[in-house]
C-alpha cells in the first residue's frame, strides 16, 4: 500500500509520516518512507518553478511506484505537498492500493513562509484528516483507514476478484 500524506506546508505530513513509520515498525512487512523536503534535497532539484515542482513530485511517486511493485505487501509513505490534484490522481490510478491523506489545519505555523503555490485539495477517494487534534488521534485514524482498506483488499484476493 501507498499512503500519501498531502496538504499544504505546516499541515503535519512530515511528523505524522514519521509516526507512522514508527507505528509499522516490526510488522510483517516492510515500510519506506520518502519525504518530500528530503526528496528535493537529496535530487538535488531546487527548481521550485511549476516543471521543477512536478518533476520532484513525478519522480518520488515513481519511485514509490517501485518499491510497491517490487514488494505489494509493504508500505510506502511519501509525505510532501504535492499541490496538483491531476499527479496525486495519476499516482491514485497507476496504482489502485493508494491511500490519499488530505491533512489540513486552522492553526498558522509560525514557523512555516507562506506557500507561492495554490494547493489544490482533493475530491475524490481520500482520507480527511484536520491535524489540529493531536498526533495520536491523527495517526489512530489513518491506521483505522489503512487497515480498513488492507482488509477489504484481503478479502478481494481471497474471493477471486483481484485487486
């Protein structure tokens, strides 16, 4: 499964894609996260024009793609901003096993420069997450939602249907 954290900067993905790295640690399965602010660093790829945006949010899908193809049974958590509903769409349809988390927030970070990008939110088959509440509850509700969807999947292979 592929859970994409998403929202605009300061909403949590990067804290809460952390927490739930540490939620899966010693399951049965392996776990990945890919960061977006890592992602940028480690491409090297400090074009944050449209192209330069979309190309870093391209490539962590595609390698998130990747590591869901070489082991379908782990988990991949890529956490970034990701503003463009039609990419999150593309990675929702390359791949039917993603889970989209929309995290939003009232409170400013103060500690966050205001995105030049409009974000767009999502409409379609995505988990709503408000993280002003805390991070146990956050995390406590996409691990609902993951478990949720893992079992429906389960239940899906086992009566024939496929994924």
């Amino acid at each position: 499964m592929i859970i994409l954290l998403t929202g605009k900067p300061g909403s949590g993905k990067t804290t809460l894609g952390r927490l739930l790295l540490a939620s899966f640690a010693g399951a049965n399965y392996p776990t990945l996260h890919i960061d977006g602010d890592a992602w940028r660093v480690m491409s090297a790829n400090k074009d944050l024009s449209q192209s330069g945006r979309e190309w870093n949010i391209r490539t962590a899908f595609a390698a998130a793609i990747a590591v869901h193809e070489v082991d379908p049974d782990g988990i991949v958590i890529v956490s970034m901003v990701a503003p463009y509903r039609a990419l999150r769409d593309a990675l929702k349809y390359a791949t039917l096993n993603v889970l989209e988390v929309h995290l939003h927030s009232s409170r400013t970070k103060a500690f966050k420069q205001p995105s030049p990008v409009v974000y767009e939110p999502p409409v379609s088959d995505f988990l709503d997450v408000d993280t002003d509440c805390s991070t146990q509850v956050c995390v406590e509700g996409i691990l609902e939602e993951v478990t949720r969807r893992m079992e429906a999947l389960e239940a899906n292979s086992t009566n024939g249907a496929g994924v």
